[in-house]
C-alpha cells in the first residue's frame, strides 16, 4: 500500500483465527474476501486474479502448498491460485519438521517446476519453542520477490518473439517418416514463459501432441521446408528468434505416393538423402537487428561443437544440451548450458522445462541488457 499498489486480500478460515479481516480492510480500503460465496455475481476467484499483476500468499501453510501442488480448490484462496494465469509468489512458513518433510518438499519442487516463485523461509526461534528453518521470511526479501516477478512481467513488453519447436518429420511414404524423439516441450515452455513476461510469440511448432498455449500465435507445420517457409518471413520483423526446433538434416530425395510394399526379394532396400534448408543459418544471415538463438543438441565434444555451431551461423547465443541416450527429449527435465561471443559461459543447471525456461529468459534478458 505505501508503494502504491492496489491490494485485495484473501484469508482463508484459519488466517481469520489469528487476524479480523476488519484489520486488512482498513488497511487496504478494500473489501477482504473470505468465500467463493460472497459477492457470486461477480465470482470473486476469477475477477481477482483477473485483475491483478500479481498473486502472494504469506504465508503459505504446508496444507496450503499440498493443495496447489495436487490442483485442490475448496475455498476461495485455492480456487483463485488455480485459476491464476498471473505470477504466483509463495512464502511458506511452517515448524521445521514440516517443512524438511519428503511430502512438502516435492510438493514445493512441483510447484517450482510450474513457475512459482518461492521465498526462502528463515532459520530461528519456532512457535513451537523450538529452533529451526521455518520462520516466514522478512517482509524486504518477499516485497522483493514480488518486485522481481512483476517486472519480468514486463520486460518482454512488445517484443516480438519467433520460437520454432518440436521435430520435423520427413516422409518417406503416407505411412513412413524420418523424424526424431523430440516432443518440442523445451520451446513451448520457452514461448509460455515469453508470454508471461510480455512478449508477443509467434510458435512454428511441428508435430506434436503437447499442446501449445493459447496466447501464442501458433503455426503448425510437419516438414522441415514448411518450417523454413514459415520461421524465415517471421523472424525479419522479429526482435528475438529463438530456434528450439529439433529440424531434420536430410529428407527422402524421394515420397511415394503410396504405402512401399515388400517384395519377395531379398535385396536390401535404400533411401536415398537429401539435405533440407538450414533455417537457422538462413535467419542468421538475414537478422536484420534479431538477437537470434540456437539450440545444439549434442552427443559428444558437447560445448566445442555448439560453439562451432554459433560462429558459422552467425548467432548471437546458443543453449547447448546433452542427447545421449534421448537425454532431453521426450524427458521432464532436462540441463542446458547458454554459450554466448567468444567465450561466454552461463550454466542454466539441470531442472524441470519450465523452471529451465525461466532461467533462459532470466539469462538472455541480461545478455541483452545494455553495458
């Protein structure tokens, strides 16, 4: 309230045991809202987060964190959480065997992987009498949070955003393909987390059953021709290209038209090959003021030839990732590792696809940054 904001309090049955609503009323000059009943024509859990550039909860129980984390929603708090498209900031508070317990540690790793902002809790004097990492964190480091979130709300505020994601499959006849493992989970969740931050994102997603969020600008496509033709237009306008795609080097010189039969003889059958436009090195030459990024998915001499890989395509960036054995592909997880210039370095760690996203945006808004 002192910085100005406009504020809209949630209390659950239980905060209401320790404070009257009356208190946060007064503070905020708002109505504080304890029901999903109250006011039904307006239905308080969707107009809330609707309105709002941010959602806190301070603090955050380990009940509280066990119902987001399964999608539970029985009272107005939970149910606005879930209908939130908005940032979520979270600062739990709880004794310290509740805490460190296994149950509300993957509870807190799921909802990190989901994009939640957590702020740390703080080791001290319990309610409990006793001493222990559980205390809610001080007020500075959760205005902080809060701060932080919702300017990377913005800092992608019209920037337009070209992401190419998924494989691309190659057709040999109507029922055959050359493709690859990829699921294009790694640039959907980089468009999701684009989105949240502001960008306008124009997706070229290729076959996939993922599907991609609704404020993206979707174009779908099956062969790596018909990526070229759609990324290539795009990126001339865009401010950032962020080419995730898993595309396929070659294709068949040859579709049949119809299924290949077997025949009675035994010779081997071949196919033969021919290469497929490179999108990325296309983009590269035209940038026209883009920052533009690549992705190198590597089985072997990992950073050398992803750096190779960023010289010859004229890139300014490119996030490098381990493939052996399908590592990344298809996976929940997955480790990247944003090479930039001549010999910049940043480890994004290993972690969920969304928490990488976040991470990769965080790192290419300070690469971007000006000096």
């Amino acid at each position: 309230m002192q910085r100005g904001a406009e504020v809209n309090v949630v209390m659950t049955d239980d905060a209401q045991r320790f404070i009257a609503p009356l208190t946060f009323a007064a503070l905020t000059r708002n109505r504080v809202h304890t029901s999903l009943w109250d006011e039904q024509e307006k239905i308080p859990h969707i107009r809330l987060v609707r309105e709002a550039d941010v959602m806190a909860i301070v603090p955050a129980t380990a009940n509280v964190i066990a119902k987001l984390a399964q999608g539970i929603a029985d009272d107005l708090l939970t149910n606005a959480a879930l209908a939130a498209t908005i940032p979520i900031v979270i600062a739990p508070a709880m004794n310290a065997a509740m805490y460190m317990n296994a149950a509300t540690i993957e509870n807190m790793r799921a909802l990190r992987a989901r994009g939640i902002e957590f702020v740390e809790p703080e080791t001290g004097f319990l309610a409990e009498r006793e001493h222990g990492i559980g205390r809610l964190a001080d007020e500075a480091k959760i205005l902080a949070a809060i701060d932080a979130v919702v300017a990377r709300r913005n800092e992608l505020s019209g920037t337009r955003v070209v992401i190419t994601a998924g494989p691309t499959r190659e057709p040999i006849d109507p029922v055959r393909f050359i493709s690859n493992a990829s699921t294009g989970t790694t640039g959907i969740e980089l468009a999701r987390e684009a989105l949240a931050r502001g960008a306008i994102v124009d997706l070229v997603l290729g076959p996939t059953s993922a599907d991609p969020p609704e404020a993206a600008r979707t174009h779908r496509v099956t062969t790596a021709q018909e990526m070229y033709d759609a990324t290539v237009p795009l990126a001339k306008d865009a401010t950032i290209v962020v080419a995730a795609a898993a595309v396929a080097d070659w294709r068949p010189a040859q579709s049949h038209a119809q299924k290949i039969k077997k025949e009675a003889s035994e010779d081997d059958e071949s196919v033969a090959l021919v290469r497929n436009p490179d999108i990325l090195a296309a983009i590269g030459q035209q940038k026209n003021g883009a920052y533009v990024i690549g992705f190198a998915a590597e089985t072997q001499a990992h950073e050398a030839n992803a750096r190779e890989k960023l010289r010859r395509k004229h890139l300014d960036a490119i996030a490098v990732n381990d493939v052996t054995a399908e590592r990344g592909f298809g996976t929940g997880e997955n480790e990247l590792v944003l090479l930039h210039g001549d010999d910049g370095r940043i480890p994004l760690g290993r972690g969920r696809k969304r928490e990488l996203a976040a991470r990769f945006w965080d790192a290419i808004a300070a690469l971007r940054a000006p000096s």
